[in-house]
C-alpha cells in the first residue's frame, strides 16, 4: 500500500478526535513498513538536514570572511570603507533574493514536498558559489566582474532563502514528542558548522599563503570546497523520506498558501518577522561583521580576527543544542529567547566600546558573551517558528518570516553599519543599530504565542 493511499484509509477509518499526528505515526508505521520511517529510525534523515546547512552557510558566511579580499579584486578604489560597503552591498544582494526564493520554496514545499525544495535549494547553491571561484576580477574585465558577481549572489540568496526553512520545517515535523527544540536546532547546529568550516578556510589561506598568492589565485580556492559538499549534501537529500505530516495533510492542502498565510497567520507572521529582525542583525553583527569592523575600525590584524570568531563559532556548536534542550525541558522558548535578548540590550553599547582596547584577551571574552547570548534563538528560533502555524501553509509561513527578517534586516547589517560609521563618524554606530534591532525582536516576543508545548497543527 503506498503511502497516500495509507493517509485516504487513515482518513475514512479514525474519528475526527482521533485524527491526531502521533495516531497517524503509529498507523503509517503498521501499514507502510520501511516505505516511511520515523526520524528517529533514519539518519540519512539527519544527515542531510546537517550536511545541506553546511554547505548553505559556509558559502554564505565564506564570502562575509573575504569581504576584506573581494573589495580590492572586484571593487578596487582608493577609499578602503567604500570599497567595503560596495562589496557587502553585493552580500546584501543575496539577503534581498531570499524573500523571494522563501515565497516560491516555500509555496512549492507546501504543495509538492519539503525533499523537493531541499533536493533543488542545493542543486542551485552549489553551482552559484563553485561558480564564483573562477570568475574573472576587476583587472581583466572591469565592471563585468562585479555584475557576474552579483548575478551569481542572487542566484545564492533565491536557494537559500528555501533550503533552510525547508529542512526546519522538515526536521521538526518528523521530531519526537518532547525533541521538537532539539531537532530544530540540528539545522542551526549545521549552519554554525558551515560558518566554522568557512572562518576555518578564511583563515587558513590568509595565514599560510602569501599575500601576492592570495590575491592572483588563492582566494578561488574555498569556493571550489562548495561543489563537494553539495555532491554530499544532494546523495544524502535523494535518500530522504517525505515528512509525515506533509503526508498526513496532503489531502487537505491548501492550491494558495500564501493567501492561507494571509487570511489565518496574520499576527503569527507579524510577530515573527519583528522577531527574526532583530535575531538576524544580533547574529550578523557580532559574528559576521565583527572580523572586519575590529580589521577597518579598531585596525587589529585580519587573521587574528578570523582566529578569534572561529573559536567562537566553534564553541557556537555545543551551546546550542544545550538552549535547545533547555526549551524543551525546563523553561519555556518565549521565556528565555526574551531574557537574553534584554541582556544583549544591556551589554552591547560597553561591549562595542570595550573591543577598541585592542585587548585580545577582552576581545575573546566580549565574542564569547555576546556568542553565548546568540546560541539561545540558534537553539530555539528554528522550532518556535514552525509551531506556529498549521501543516498546509507552515513552510510558506516560515519562509516569509526567516527570509524577511534576515533579508531585509541581516543581510544589510554589515553594509548599514559600515555606511553609519562613514556618514556620522562614529565607531559606535553599529551598537546603536543592535540595539534597534534587538528592541523590535522583544516586542515580536512579547507578541507572540508560545506552542512549544502544544502538538503541532
């Protein structure tokens, strides 16, 4: 019996009282056997979810970690901070596309499948960002360069904008009762991996190479890492079983759901892109842009920089399945993503302050605080957003909140802060805006309903 005939019989045969997510677990398991499996059963499952943010978030963040490199080969000019801003104006760029591919991923996760769009979101980023390794620089071609390299961001940014809120809403939705915080944050557990694995190479190539090597062919060399990981990422996606909650509801989906989204998740979706702003700004800036602010503004050395958010990134990994359990546990996600965000209100502006000393040793432990803080929506955020909407236009819904908010408000974090501080002058500028965003992601909380103890919808 294949698997949508289990969810017609299962529809005809149980009660509507009955008709709950752990009863459909139970009958798909009885009458489909190994054509569906559990999560828990299957680890290609997990593997995939890991392996795809891996690659997604090593290219993303590969490029923010070589900003300082690409500005001199596609943005040459005589001032430093305006080459800089044009080169995460082109990082923005791939923020800005991925509204757009969350609106098309997740209309088509909804409707054809959560593998689908993981299975075509890697396919895409991994040859945009292969692609940019062998691109030409301003030298050879003159503007050409860049505009290839924005061609091939945005194409970066439409695949991303799918493949992250697909495999949360896939991973969460295949968790075990109790789990949902934990195995949502696999997929940031992922992501932090990919950056790690990027601040890594970053660093590695502008330690041991020359800086003549570096710049005539050495900074191609990460870009290629990516078509490996998108060879794994896409054997392991293929083996992968459709989410049962998918399934459980296919018969019920809805032919719009971004008009569902409209009509039934207004408020949810306000309250979430208000919270995922800030989140996105909190995570960019003190992980993402740190490396180069200290390099521009505080002028520390670029590698010592790198070596610092690595291990920071590193630590990154255990802390945030550790919040995870904590929300699944003991205190409630709204409870305690509202706690650390009012600490990371309080600490910023001294923190920011702190970093001009040129003290490695305070520098560490400002990066640790301020990383200790962002593990807790790293942990939380993934699973919090999936609860709050139904099956039929969940991935719709939390395409829109995620992308928007790191869109809009993330990707342009570093360019904004570096435009702030050339126009009014002042280093602190970037703390200022921090503290903006981190404000607008208290009132998303303070706006929205926790359902981490409630079944999913």
């Amino acid at each position: 019996m294949s698997a949508e005939d289990v969810v017609e019989k299962f529809e005809t045969d149980f009660r509507e009282d009955e008709k709950t997510a752990k009863n459909f677990i139970i009958y798909l398991e009885k009458e489909t056997g190994e054509e569906i499996e559990k999560l828990t059963g299957k680890s290609s499952s997990i593997v995939s979810g890991v392996v795809g943010n891996i690659m997604e978030w090593y290219d993303f963040a590969l490029y923010g970690y070589m900003v300082p490199i690409i500005s001199k080969l596609f943005f040459p000019g005589q001032d430093a901070i305006v080459s800089i801003m044009a080169t995460f104006a082109v990082f923005a760029v791939g923020f800005i596309m991925r509204p757009l591919g969350g609106a098309i991923f997740g209309h088509l996760g909804d409707l054809k499948g959560r593998k689908f769009t993981l299975y075509l979101s890697l396919i895409m980023i991994g040859i945009s960002t292969s692609l940019i390794g062998v691109l030409p620089v301003y030298a050879n071609v003159g503007l050409l360069a860049p505009a290839l390299l924005v061609l091939l961001r945005m194409i970066q940014g439409l695949s991303v904008g799918g493949e992250f809120s697909s495999s949360v809403t896939y991973l969460v939705e295949e968790a075990p009762n109790g789990y949902r915080g934990v195995f949502g944050s696999i997929a940031n557990i992922g992501s932090m991996v990919g950056m790690l694995l990027g601040s890594i190479i970053a660093t590695g190539i502008t330690s041991i190479l020359s800086e003549q090597t570096l710049y005539a062919w050495g900074w191609r060399l990460p870009f290629f890492l990516s078509a490996l990981l998108a060879v794994f990422g896409i054997y392991y996606t293929s083996k992968l079983p459709e989410s049962h909650m998918y399934l459980r509801n296919k018969r019920h989906e809805a032919t719009l759901p971004l008009k569902e989204v409209m009509k039934k998740g207004k408020r949810e979706l306000v309250s979430g892109i208000l919270f995922s702003m800030g989140y996105a700004v909190l995570f960019y800036l003190p992980l993402v842009y740190m490396p180069t602010y200290l390099n521009t503004v505080a002028k520390i050395d670029m590698s010592k920089t790198l070596q610092i958010t690595t291990l920071i990134t590193f630590i990154l990994v255990f802390f945030i399945p550790l919040m995870a359990i904590i929300s699944d546990r003991l205190i409630r996600r709204k409870k305690l993503l509202l706690g650390a965000f009012i600490i990371a209100l309080i600490v910023t502006i001294p923190f920011f302050s702190l970093v001009m000393t040129k003290n490695y040793i305070l520098i560490f432990a400002i990066e640790l605080i301020f990383g200790l803080i962002i593990a807790v929506p790293l942990g939380i955020a993934p699973s919090m957003f999936v609860e709050l909407f139904p099956t039929n236009f969940r991935l719709t819904a939390y395409s829109i909140i995620y992308n928007v908010g790191l869109g809009i408000f993330g990707g342009s974090a570093p360019m904004i802060s570096t435009w702030l501080i050339k126009t009014s002058g002042n280093n602190l500028a970037p703390a200022y805006y921090l503290c903006f965003a981190v404000v607008l992601a208290i009132i998303g909380l303070y706006l929205m309903k926790d359902r981490s103890r409630e079944p999913l919808r």
